[in-house]
C-alpha cells in the first residue's frame, strides 16, 4: 500500500529530478517553444516541495491535491495548469483513504490525464505530454517500471511528430524532429515515481 | 467592489503591458459615461512575460460587484490557467465567467457593454460576436 509519505517522497524525488534536468528541459523548449520550461517547472515544484514541508498533508489525495494546486498557481507557464490539472484530479480520484495500491493509482492517473486531455483539447499524437502520459497510465497497471518505460518511450516517441496543439504548432513542419518539452518532462515525473516505489524495496 | 449592477471585466494577457493597454483602450473607446469596471492582469507578478494565477484572482475581486465578471484571455496559458481556475472553484468570485472571444475587440465591445448597463449573458455575447467582424 503507498500512503501520504509515499506520495509526499513521489513529490519531492521530482521536484530533484526537476531541478536536475532543468537545462535539458529548457533546451528542448528553446527548439520549439519558448524556452521557459524548466525554469518554470523548477520554480512550480520548488513550491510544491514547500507546501508539502510546511503542513504535510495525511492522505495520498491531498498530497497530489496540494501540489497540483501549487502548481497552478506558481508555474506561470502553460505546464501549470496542466501539471496542476493532473495531480488534483489524480488526487480527487484517490479519494480520502489513507493509503491506496499501486493499480488505484495507476486508475487514478488515468483520469488525471483524461482531464489534461480535457483542458489542453489534446490527444495522442499531438506531440505533448499527453504522448508520454497516457502509455504510462496504463503500463503502471502492470509495474512501475514498466510506466516508466512506457513514459520514456512516449517521450522519445514525439521526436518525429510534428506538434499540433501549444506554441510549437504555430511551426508547422518545422517542430518535426524535436521532442517534445511537456513530454520530457512528463517522463520524469513518472521515472520520479518508479524511484520512490524502488527506494521502497521493491515493485509492484 | 465595484459598483453596483455593472458586470466586471478581467483581461489576462502574457504581457503586463499588453493587458494594461488594452484595458485603457476599452475605457477609452467606452467613455461617454462612467465606464463599467475594467483590471489588468498581465504577466507575471516580477513582471515578466506569463500568466499568474494570483494577479487574475486579485484583479477578478477588484472588479468583482455582484454581477458577474467576464474574464478575457489571450493565449495558451492564459486560456489554460483561467479553466484551471474556473474548475478549482473557489479560486474566483462566483458568476466569474471565461467568455470566448478575440482579446483586443472582445475587450472593447465587453467594456461597451458592460459600462452600458448589459448582464454577464449579453457582455459575453458582445464580445463573442467580435469574432464574426471579418476585417477582408
């Protein structure tokens, strides 16, 4: 079972992660965006990192629901309300238990990422975040490194598409051959949770 | 608050100037009368180019007077951070509204409305319609 500490370790291995890929992902931005991802993404979960501190929330649900609303309201960035969206609805679909298994939080995730595909208007194949978030919601059904594969693999995956929703549309064919910032970023908030569920001891 | 009876019109854009601008063009063209409430909520709060969740809050209660308020947007994460907002729920005041519309003409023909007495139904309405005026 993975409780509040789990989901609060989740947060803040990304928040390092983040932090540590934050030129990879601004440089990725700076192809085909414009070239505030990672700096943006560090200060939302700088943020998070620091609300969960200050008062840590008790259940899984209100961890996620906590950073996502930091992230919305901190980012400054299209990535956001977006990341903002995909916590607190994978938080709400969680639920106020006090711990959930690891395949109520590969559910949830996936009404996470149906509300991102909601707000964005996206889909697969768009070249976003979604590209590499809906392959991991369902891989996680299976094992948590198996979403993250899934979520590394979606995220290479969006090199060659040419991007129809966010900035990088206005480029036409000329974003093909880039990969997608949101994906990249995508991918390690799941390679952030298979490294929780790894310091655990174990898989699911 | 605002007065009372008068729709309030929030514009979100990634600039703090873009916003600003628009904001005093809309008055501008609306004057004749006192004009309906109008903020600005552009950029980020240091001033760079962005959205700011706290600055729409902020600029929303300022022109928030009972009657509804008709938020404009620009772009990208203006558009998302709004919606993001409007389904968090308690973010803006009720009968905070997200109107369609192109940012600059929305603005004006919304603040044309609303300084004319309009409801949050026909400040949306008016500034929706500014999609339909072809320019060629």
């Amino acid at each position: 079972m993975l409780d509040a500490d789990f989901f609060h370790r989740w947060m803040t291995a990304t928040a390092a992660l983040v932090d540590r890929e934050a030129a990879h992902l601004t440089e990725l931005d700076s192809a085909i965006g414009d070239a505030d991802h990672g700096s943006n993404l560090q200060r939302g979960f700088a943020a998070v990192s620091a609300a969960l501190e200050k008062e840590p929330p008790q259940t899984p649900g209100a961890v996620l629901m906590l950073a996502g609303r930091q992230l919305i309201s901190t980012v400054g960035g299209a990535s956001g309300p977006l990341y903002g969206t995909l916590l607190r609805r994978t938080g709400k679909a969680l639920g106020d238990g006090a711990a959930v298994t690891p395949g109520e939080l590969a559910q949830a995730l996936g009404a996470g990422v149906a509300a991102v595909a909601q707000l964005g208007g996206a889909q697969a194949g768009d070249k976003t975040m979604l590209d590499a978030l809906l392959p991991a919601a369902e891989a996680l059904g299976t094992s948590f490194d198996a979403g993250r594969e899934a979520a590394r693999a979606g995220a290479v995956a969006t090199v060659p598409l040419q991007a129809r929703k966010g900035r990088a549309s206005y480029l036409g064919e000329r974003s093909i051959g880039h990969q997608d910032p949101g994906a990249a970023s995508s991918a390690l908030l799941i390679e952030a949770l298979a490294e929780t569920a790894a310091s655990d001891g174990g898989d699911a | 608050m605002s007065a009372d009876g008068q729709v309030g019109i929030v514009l979100v854009s990634h600039s703090g100037p873009v916003a600003e601008a628009v904001a005093e063009l809309a008055r501008g063209l609306a004057a004749g009368g006192a004009t309906a409430p109008v903020a600005a909520a552009g950029g980020t709060p240091a001033g760079g180019l962005g959205t700011s969740a706290e600055l729409i809050a902020r600029a929303a209660r300022e022109v928030d007077g009972g009657a509804g308020v008709a938020v404009l947007v620009d772009l990208g994460s203006a558009v998302l951070t709004v919606k993001a907002m409007l389904a968090e729920g308690d973010e803006l005041p009720d009968g905070a509204r997200l109107v369609d519309a192109p940012f600059v003409e929305g603005a004006v023909a919304a603040v044309v409305t609303a300084s004319a007495g309009g409801d949050l139904d026909a400040v949306a309405a008016a500034a929706s319609e500014a999609y339909d005026y072809r320019k060629v």
